[in-house]
C-alpha cells in the first residue's frame, strides 16, 4: 500500500530533508521538506496555485486575479512579485501559504495507489526556511478527513499492533485514545477490533492515525512502511535509552517534559516556587540540567529524539537565565501576572491570535479552516471555554467530526459550567443527529443557567411539540462571548 501518510511520518520521525513526488495520472505534486518540516510545494492542479487560493480566500481583486499571467516573472515567486507591488500584504501571503501547503497536501490523502517517490537531499546552505505547518497535524487532519479505503484493513488486519510510545498521544480524541488503549501487543489488528465495539470504518483509520503518528508499531515488523521502496521506516530504538539508577536521563522523561511545557511557566518548569531566591533556582536548574544535559544521552539516540532533547535543555536553559536575571525577572512576573498565572506569556498571545483568526473564518462559513487554527488554539490555551465553544461549534459543521464536536462541548461546558451557550450548542448537535431526549436536556439545563434564554426556549418548545430538526443554524445565532457571571 502507498499512502501519503506513511511517506510524512518517516520524513517527519527522521528529520529528513529532500523533495517527495506524487504522482496519480495527471496529478503531479512536488513536496519540498527541510528536517522532516513542510516548506514548499508545486502543483499542477490550478485550483492548489498560489493566485487561486490568494482570490479564493479573497485577498486579491477579480481584477488582480483576472491579470495574474501579467505578475510572472522569471525566477520570481509570485508571493513575493504581488506584495511587491502592494497587492498583498505579508500577512496575507503567509496565510494563503499555509493554506496552500495544507491543501495540495490534505488533497492526496484520498489516494492509495500514487506513485510517491522521496528523493534525498542534502540541506542547503542557505537560510534555513521556517516550517509553517505542523507534519503531525498534515497527518492526523488528513487521516480524519479521508473516506474510509479498504486498503487500510486489507494491509493492517493480520498484524499485530504494539504500543511504541506516547509522545504525541495528546493529538488523539478521547475515542481514538481507547482504542491506543486496547491495544495489547499480543493480538492481532482483527482481534483487538472483535473483541471492542468500535464501528470498523472508524477503528481502521483510527489504527492508521496511531501508526502514522508512531504511537503504534507492527510486533513482526511492516511490511510498507516508508519511502525507501516501501521498506519499513526505522524505528527509534528502545536499546538507545540508558539504564541505570534513579538519576539516569531516559527518553520517556524528555517526551514527558516536553510536553508539559505547553502549560507551565518558568517556576513550574524549574519546580520552584515564585517567592524562591537566586540559590534556589540555581540550585533547581542544576539538578534539572544534570539530569537533561544532551551529553548524558547515548550518541546513537537517533535525530528524532535528539531534537526532543535539546528541545527541553533549551527551554529549562531560557527559564534559568530569565530568573536568575533581576530585570528579566521582573519583566517576566508583569507579563505572567498581567496573563495568567500558570502560563508563558508567548503562548497566550499565539493562541488569542489562532483564535481571532478562527473566529472570523467560522464567520465566513469557512468550517474547515476555522477548525485548523481552532485546535491550535486550544493546544496552546486548554483551559479556555470559549476556545473549546467555537472549536466544537466548528467541528458540529462539518459531518466527519461530530463526534469530536460533542467532547469539545463537554470540555466548554466543564470549563465554564456558567456559560448557557456550551449547553445551547450541544443541544443543537444532539437535536441534529435526532437525539431529542439528550437535547432536550441540555435546552434545559441552558435555562438553568440563564431563564431568559430565547433560543433555548424556543428550541425546547419545539421539541416538546414534536417538532422536526431543523439543523445547526440556531448556533450562528450564539453569543459565546457573553461576560462571565459575577
């Protein structure tokens, strides 16, 4: 089986750099990576090009797009050739090729049987380019979104799935993640799904997302798992991570740190409290050092890993050196004071940013690619409702995620239990998929909260009449934004 998928996840797990072609009878595309990350493409399918997406997501005129053949220039990006002449700004260039490289990417998903070949490079000299799209997310976004194909239960259903690691588990639903969890590392594929009530369209891409995102690997070995004639992609070996006593650095302990950063600040990091004095976030750092120092780790842990590792001495290196500084101390207690208490202020700005954007898209009725900035959004800020509201308003748009809609509801609602308009939008997605009873509940309980709520009123009295559905355009109508109660 040739898939796209499994081509990301070697180029990404192994930091390669280089160009992959796809090819799928006409359909030519060219994939331009640098360490595993997504920098350029080249496409043949018109609507994938960079004037289309520009006019299509209404950054330049019909006029301007009508002339586009006038803006091409010999070795000139045409990106580059329209903000030049004041077409577009740098905003609207960077958005449209993110757009673009999540699209034609997105667009292969579809196929089983392209011919994809990935030739090797060697890095350039120049500039490193920044990576504007996430491969992770390129994979988890284009599994979920793809039809079902059979060829994903003819090539998994007589291995035997084993838990490889959980390094990006937090990119699964609640759903996806029991079904990592039924894994046993003794059964087969068929019989972990006989013996689970999954729906078997859903499990077979479910087990695909967890081998692509190398949450799972084949107890006897893949049989096609790569780019390199369909050999299987090398898998990070457990023999690097040392062993020892208590004090000795192991993989799990990196991935694990790493992980929670996306939710600390520089105290938690350092595991001090804010009233600690310069001995004592000096005596922090160095234990934490000792223990993270990428010298400690075997030279063989491969790049995968390695980036991880420096990764986390970096970011416990950043916090050391803004607190022991006075000034920079200082600083950082007004920017985390002014923010919120439990995390960096960076983030928050990133994600207010992601959501602002997904806001307006979902007012454009533009549902898929609200949901891309949405969810990262919500991976930057998790404690936020009104994030979670929107992301799962959104997802209730698009058929294939209305499962995911509903855990994002319920996360709004457990986040802001006060808030009237969780209880409303859910409500609308059970009374969608003709689920009146679950409904009708949270119509009420929306009432609880707020007893002058027109739209719960309505929705309810309707129910209670027998009225047919009508849908989910009731949630255009919410104000999830409302102030908190006092």
């Amino acid at each position: 089986m040739k898939h796209i998928a499994f081509f990301l996840h070697d180029i990404y797990i192994n930091k390669r750099t280089g160009r992959l072609v796809f090819k799928q009878d006409e359909i030519e595309k060219y994939f331009f990576f640098q360490k595993g990350n997504l920098i350029q493409i080249k496409t043949n399918q018109p609507e994938e090009r960079l004037g289309e997406v520009l006019f299509k997501l209404e950054r330049i005129s019909s006029d301007a797009h009508a002339r586009m053949d006038n803006f091409i220039e010999p070795n000139q990006n045409i990106g580059e050739v329209l903000k030049s002449k004041g077409l577009i700004s740098e905003q609207d260039l960077s958005e449209a090729l993110v757009y673009q490289l999540r699209e034609t990417t997105l667009n292969t998903f579809q196929f089983f049987d392209a011919e994809i070949v990935f030739q090797e490079r060697e890095e350039s000299a120049a500039k490193t380019e920044e990576a504007r799209i996430s491969t992770p997310f390129l994979i988890e976004y284009g599994i979920r979104r793809m039809a079902f194909n059979p060829a994903l239960k003819t090539y998994m259903a007589k291995k035997v799935p084993r838990i490889k690691g959980r390094s990006m588990v937090h990119l699964l639903t609640e759903e996806e993640k029991n079904v990592l969890n039924k894994i046993s590392g003794t059964a087969s594929a068929e019989k972990v799904l006989t013996g689970a009530s999954f729906h078997p369209e859903f499990f077979w891409k479910s087990l695909y997302l967890l081998l692509c995102l190398d949450l799972v690997s084949w107890e006897s070995g893949p049989a096609a798992m790569g780019t390199r004639s369909e050999t299987a992609a090398p898998e990070p070996s457990r023999a690097s991570e040392p062993k020892g006593g208590n004090d000795t650095p192991v993989i799990s302990d990196v991935i694990e740190m790493r992980e929670s950063f996306t939710s600390k600040n520089y105290y938690q990091i350092l595991n001090v409290p804010k009233t600690s004095n310069g001995d004592d976030i000096k005596k922090a750092y160095f234990n934490l050092a000792r223990r993270f120092h990428p010298d400690r780790f075997d030279r063989e842990v491969q790049a995968a890993y390695r980036d991880q590792i420096d990764e986390v001495f970096d970011t416990i290196t950043t916090a050391y050196r803004t607190l022991i500084n006075k000034e920079k101390r200082k600083a950082y207690d007004a920017g985390v004071g002014a923010a919120h208490p439990d995390e960096p202020q960076d983030l928050l700005k990133r994600a207010d940013i992601k959501f602002r954007q997904g806001k307006t898209l979902y007012g454009q009725e533009r549902y898929d690619d609200a949901v891309v900035l949405l969810e990262e959004a919500v991976r930057l800020r998790k404690n936020k409702g009104d994030f979670h509201l929107l992301l799962a308003m959104a997802e209730s748009k698009i058929p294939a995620y209305r499962k995911k809609a509903e855990e994002d509801f319920l996360k709004a609602i457990n986040l802001e239990s006060w808030n009237p308009e969780g209880y409303v939008g859910l409500g609308f997605l059970y009374k969608n998929e003709g689920l009146l009873t679950k409904a009708s509940r949270q119509f009420k309980k929306a009432l609880e909260t707020d007893p002058d709520h027109k739209l719960a009123q309505q929705e309810l009295q309707q129910i209670n009449k027998g009225a047919r559905p009508k849908g989910l355009k009731g949630l255009l109508s919410l104000n999830i934004f409302r102030s908190k109660k006092k």
